[in-house]
C-alpha cells in the first residue's frame, strides 16, 4: 500500500511536471504554428497575386508569357529568404524566452511548401512527388557544401596553428569529394536519382557512337523543369523527367550532342572545373586573418578580391565553353534543325525568358543560340524583362522596415525588456506579431 500510495505522488508529481513543462513550451510551439500559418497564406497570397497578370496573358506568345513570369519568379525566391528572416527578427526581439530559430524554421518550411502551387500551375503535369523531390535535391546540394564552409569558417580558431590547417585540410577534402561525384553517389544512395530508361538510354548510345564520346553513366533526375547537364569531371550525364516528357527523340539526340560536347571540353578547362567549387574556400581563413590585423587584414582584402576576380574569368570560361557545346551539337545534330527546335522548346516549357538582361550569364540568350544554330527565330526579338517589381522591393526593405519599428519599440517601452523577460512565456502576445508581420509586408 505503502509502496502504491509513494508511487502514486510519484506520478502525481511527474505528471504535474510534465504538465508544466509542457505549458512552458508551449508558446514556442504556437509560435511555431502560427509563423508555419502565417508565411504560407503570405506566400500563397504574395504569388498569387504576382500570377494573375501572367494568367490573363494565355492568349499571347510564349515569349511574352515567359517575360512576364520571371520577375513573379523572383519575387517567389525572395519571399523564400526573406518571411522567414522577418519572422526571426520579430520573434527574436519580442519573445527573447521562444528559441527564434524554432518559428524562422518552421516559416522557411511553408515558404518552401507555399512554391509548390505556382509550380503546379507552371509545370500542370507535375506531382507533388516530383515537386518534393526536385526540391529536396537542389536544397541538398546547395546546403551541404555552404553548411560545411559555415561549420568550418565559424569552428576556426583565431591564430594560425596546426589546427586552423586541419580544419581547412579537411573542408578542402570534403568540398572536393562532393564534388569529384560525392553529391551524385548520395543521391543516388537516397535513390532520388534514377539510371536511363531505355528510351534514353537508346538515343544516347547512338549520339555516343556518332561522336564518338563515351559517357561513363546517365542519370534522370526528377523534376518538371527541363533540363539537362553533363558533369565533365565524371563524365555524366543528366536529364530531367520534365526534359524527356515534353522533347521528341530526335530533340533529346540533339540535347545529347550539347551534354557530349562539354565531355571534350580541353583539360586546362576541367583542371578549372575542378577547382571552381574552392574559389571561395581561402576565405575560410578569414576569421584569423582578420584577428591578426595589420597585414593579415590585408591578406584578408587581397583574398577577397582574388576570389571576386577568379569567379568572374569562371563565369567567362564557362560562357565560352556553352557557345563551344551549341556549335558541336548543331553540327551533329541527327535531323535538320534539331537542336534549335529542342532549345525553343526547352525554354517554352520552362517559360523562361528568350533575352535576358546583362553579360555576365553563363547560356547566351536563347534568340542569340538560335541566329548560331542558323534558325530565325519566328517571333520577334522581345525585350529583357523586367527583374524587380513593387512587391520584390518592399520584400527587401521589409527586414529594415520591421528593425526600425523594434529599435522604436524598445525606445519608447523601457520595460519592455523587463516585461519580455520575465513573463514572455505567459504573455505571449501573438496577435502583435501577426499584426506586424502582416503590416510590414
Ligand atoms: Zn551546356
């Protein structure tokens, strides 16, 4: 009895803990529904109305379609970074007791998620599937390689020692492997990539044999939009599902022919291949360099502009490498005009603008392939489109906008602090982040 009547409070008593300590959380756990809420019906709202002048344009050519949906385009990435920094900002300053990282979490993932319906209406034949898949492959790859060049910039002590080496000696290692086919044997690990299909496989061998380049593997890669790479430093190639729906066998051959093309690209060109992925890893050493002062200082701007003068002759070597791709394929191209075809079409699937502004893009215009290819486009020249619109610029401005209203707040409110502080868990004003949140879109 005596044992039934100890286990009993026992329970009583962790029960009671529980309770708490669940009442403790739980503004954190509003707050994380909520900001999850609140960024994806911002999202939804922001593309929607970003896409109803490019929905009314149905009737016009693709080209100008394309022109009118690129800026929604980057307003949609913008609002990707941006909701969820404005939501850490907010959170961080008025609820100093909710870990910020938790709502800004939860706000990146429904503004990822909030991309999914203008995706839909953009590529109709996707499914949420493919969608999540293509997503989760290009987060991947773009977040490994940048979280190892944070860990290993933020981990890196302030001297130069034998452990500063072992920490850039090891990034260096990582960096490289990902590169050097890394990445591709992890997705494929995942099972995210898939090998050829017959059909691919079939009309590669053939382009293969014509030119005599062999490819040592070839993948298809989930994902509507169309598009097809080759790795030269593996000497893979891919194709995306979205590329082989919509591209006739004789328009995939010609494509093929561009992807071989870059397989014999000349090796000063692959040695720089190799090497573009480390163009900015010498500034992982920029924590001791700037601790040093004096001359390290130096070093650390000398670094900075090396890095900034490497990665512009990367992008110029790479823009001479895909005009050296365009011309091999037009001319082994298996029917006539192929491969201008294939190029039309990919950009019209992909609604992507036929001339773009400035010089520094890695594909020449799609106008100016064709004139190479020896085809007149049979539209008009359209004009660059536009990159900004109202709603991109007050997305931007939107981080300052909601720092001055705080910096303000906390002026005007000297107890705030105290407030904050002391009750935050219980005083969970929710309605005044919404409000602000809302406000300063
Ligand atoms: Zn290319």
């Amino acid at each position: 009895m005596v044992t039934f009547g100890v286990s009993l409070a026992g329970w009583k008593a962790v029960n009671g803990y529980h309770f708490l300590n669940m009442m403790g959380r739980m503004p954190t756990l509003i707050l994380v529904v909520f900001s999850f809420c609140a960024t994806l019906l911002l999202t939804r709202a922001i593309n929607n109305f970003g896409l109803s002048t490019w929905r009314r344009s149905r009737a016009k050519h693709w080209t100008l379609r394309a022109r009118l949906l690129y800026p929604i385009r980057i307003t949609a990435g913008l609002s990707m970074l941006i909701l969820p920094a404005d939501i850490y900002l907010l959170a961080s300053s008025l609820l100093p007791s909710v870990p910020a990282w938790a709502p800004a979490g939860s706000s990146l993932l429904a503004a990822l998620l909030g991309t999914y319906w203008p995706s839909r209406e953009i590529f109709p034949e996707t499914t949420f599937r493919e969608w999540l898949t293509s997503r989760l492959m290009i987060l991947l790859g773009r977040v490994i390689p940048f979280a190892l060049f944070l860990w290993a910039t933020v981990t890196m002590p302030e001297n130069f020692g034998a452990e500063t080496w072992m920490i850039a000696g090891l990034l260096f290692l990582l960096l490289a492997t990902l590169r050097l086919g890394g990445t591709i044997r992890f997705f494929s690990l995942l099972g995210l990539l898939k090998p050829a299909d017959k059909r691919l496989a079939g009309i590669a061998a053939d382009v293969a044999r014509r030119m005599n380049v062999q490819p040592r593997r070839i993948w298809m890669v989930p994902g509507a939009f169309a598009n097809a790479y080759a790795l030269p430093l593996n000497r893979e190639l891919f194709f995306s599902e979205g590329l082989l729906r919509h591209l006739s066998d004789a328009q995939i051959a010609a494509v093929t022919g561009h992807e071989l093309a870059h397989l014999t690209e000349p090796r000063r060109v692959l040695f720089l291949r190799l090497m573009q992925p480390v163009i900015l890893f010498p500034l992982v050493l920029i924590r001791p360099l700037i601790a040093t002062g004096g001359n390290g200082l130096m070093w650390a701007g000398g670094l900075l502009a090396v890095t900034l003068i490497v990665r512009t002759r990367f992008r110029r070597l790479g823009r001479h490498m895909e005009v050296r791709a365009d011309a091999i394929a037009s001319v082994n191209e298996g029917e006539e005009a192929a491969y201008a075809q294939a190029l039309q079409r990919l950009y019209e699937v992909n609604q992507m603008p036929a001339v773009m502004s400035g010089r520094r893009r890695i594909h020449p215009n799609l106008y100016d392939r064709l004139a190479a290819a020896g085809i007149t486009p049979d539209f008009p020249k359209p004009d660059p489109p536009q990159r900004y619109t109202l709603m991109s610029i007050l997305l931007c401005l939107s981080p300052f906008a909601i720092s001055f209203a705080l910096a303000v707040r906390t002026n005007n409110s000297p107890h705030t602090k105290v407030h904050a502080g002391a009750g935050g868990d219980v005083t969970f004003p929710a309605p005044r982040l919404g409000a602000g949140g809302v406000q300063d879109k």
